[in-house]
C-alpha cells in the first residue's frame, strides 16, 4: 500500500489523506480523546468549535503522514528533492566542519519522515527512534528509514549516540515525549508543566556536539514541503537542566504555535503530573 501511495499524483495523495485522516478520527476514539485534551489544555484561549475545527485538520494531518511515510521510504529521489526544499543547510555544514558531530533537535510531527527522508539524500543522518514491536514492521521501517545510508538507534541507546557524534555524523533526536521524572524534570510547554527530558542537554555538553533546531512544514496541500535547519542554539546546555528543558520545548513550542495542525497530538505529552494534579486523560488516556 506504501508503495502505491508513493506512485500517485498530488491531487490523489491529498484525497487519500483526507480520506484516511477521516476515518482514523472517527476509529480512533482512543486518541482523538487525547489529542482533544491536549488542544484544550495547550489552547485555552479556543472557543469548542474552534478547538473542534482544529482537531479535525490535526487529523487530516495524520492522514497526510501515512503518505509521507510511503514517499520517504519509496518515492524516487529526484522527486523528493523537487517536493521538498532544504532552508539553512549551511548551518549543518558549519556544525560538521567542527568535527564534533550536530545534534539537530528535533520534534515530534506528522512531517516528520519526509523531511528526515529529505535531508538524508544529500547527506547520511542517523536518527534516534523506537523500535517497532512487530518484526515484520519494524524490518520495513529500518528499511525505509535506511535507505540513504544513514543509522537507526535505539532511543535508549545514548552510548550509540555519543558513538556517531564524536565520529562527526549528524543525528536527529526529538526528546518531547513524556517518559516520566527517572530521566526527566518538569518544564513549561504551553505554559503547563510537562515531563521534559533532560539528555538533550547531557548528550550535547558529553559530545560537546552543536545542538542544531531542526523542522520540517507542510504547505499546499502536501503539494511543496520545507525543511528548516536553525543555527546551533547559542551558549547551549547551560549549568541549569531545569533551563536547560525549557529551552529545548520554547524550540519545539514555536513551531507548534505555527503550524498547531502538524504537532502531534495524540501522544499523551503531560502523562506525568505534578503532585496533587488530576490525570489529563480520565483514567490514563
């Protein structure tokens, strides 16, 4: 299906994805709870029709994603070359001329594999994900993911990490997911206090790699994508991991305030919850 989805024209991938993004909200009843409790949560300042409107072209973006699934893993290079434009290459250049490796700091959206799948051609980039649980899955998706030389690693491999830093390659990590408090500390996101990861930081000053902001945006309909490479984030890790997280989800937070549509929403990002706070979720989502 993948491979099909890869070989139609624009105008077909974007009815597929309205048509596939319809009918995951209407099955998915698990996640559109989730993701409607984050909009309210993140946006409370929406009226319901507004925060429902926006739900809706949340999933509309998911839809989208399956497609670009399928073109990262399948389509021609050329193609994706001439779909997606590359802004601030240069700054990733300036970072590996270092020789210290480039941390590009990364989040998770809908986008997401179509822009790491576009920065791979011209250069190998190996990413940080984890593993599928399905064999058959998770073969597909080291294929796909592979193909233009770069390395998956296991999120909880930072050993790995380090390893393909110090040999100067650049590596993708998005680190707002919520894993608990063991690896983690409360930052702002959206104003609310959400389980921040603090390798991000520990990664960087262990490397001594540049920490390069990196993300991905989808116009047109899913007719023209832009992948932007930011400049290293200046005096980045500091003393503080408290500010540290901040920092890194003020990154992550900016992009989502763009294009609110394209973050994902379905994963439960305040799973973890101050003392005394109520489940976001009703009952853990």
């Amino acid at each position: 299906m993948l491979r099909l989805l890869a070989r139609c024209p624009p105008g077909w991938r974007a009815g597929a994805a309205h048509l596939l993004g319809a009918a995951w909200r209407r099955v998915a009843s698990r996640r559109r709870r989730i993701a409607a409790a984050n909009l309210a949560y993140c946006f409370p300042g929406l009226s319901g029709g507004e925060l429902s409107a926006l739900l809706e072209r949340h999933f509309r973006s998911l839809g989208f994603a399956l497609i670009e699934v399928a073109l990262a893993w399948h389509a021609d290079p050329a193609a994706l070359r001439e779909l997606v434009r590359v802004d601030g290459r240069e700054h990733l250049d300036a970072a590996l001329a270092g020789g210290r490796g480039a941390l590009l700091l990364a989040g998770h959206f809908t986008t997401l594999e179509i822009g790491a799948a576009r920065l791979g051609i011209d250069a190998p980039v190996d990413g940080v994900y984890r593993p599928h649980a399905d064999p058959s899955m998770e073969r597909a998706s080291r294929d796909g993911r592979q193909r233009f030389g770069g390395r998956l690693l296991d999120r909880a491999d930072v050993r790995g990490m380090l390893r393909r830093l110090r040999a100067n390659r650049a590596v993708w990590y998005a680190p707002d997911q919520d894993l608990g408090l063991r690896y983690g500390v409360f930052a702002p996101f959206f104003g609310r206090p959400a389980a921040t990861l603090t390798a991000t930081a520990r990664i960087a000053r262990a490397s001594g790699a540049p920490v390069l902001p990196f993300r991905v945006e989808r116009a047109a309909g899913g007719r023209a994508y832009r992948v932007v490479i930011e400049p290293a984030l200046a005096d980045f890790p500091g003393g503080d991991e408290h500010a540290n997280a901040a920092r890194v989800n003020e990154v992550i937070e900016r992009w989502a305030r763009a294009c609110p549509e394209q973050y994902l929403w379905v994963h439960r990002r305040f799973k973890t919850r101050p003392p005394g706070e109520p489940d976001l979720y009703g009952g853990g989502g």
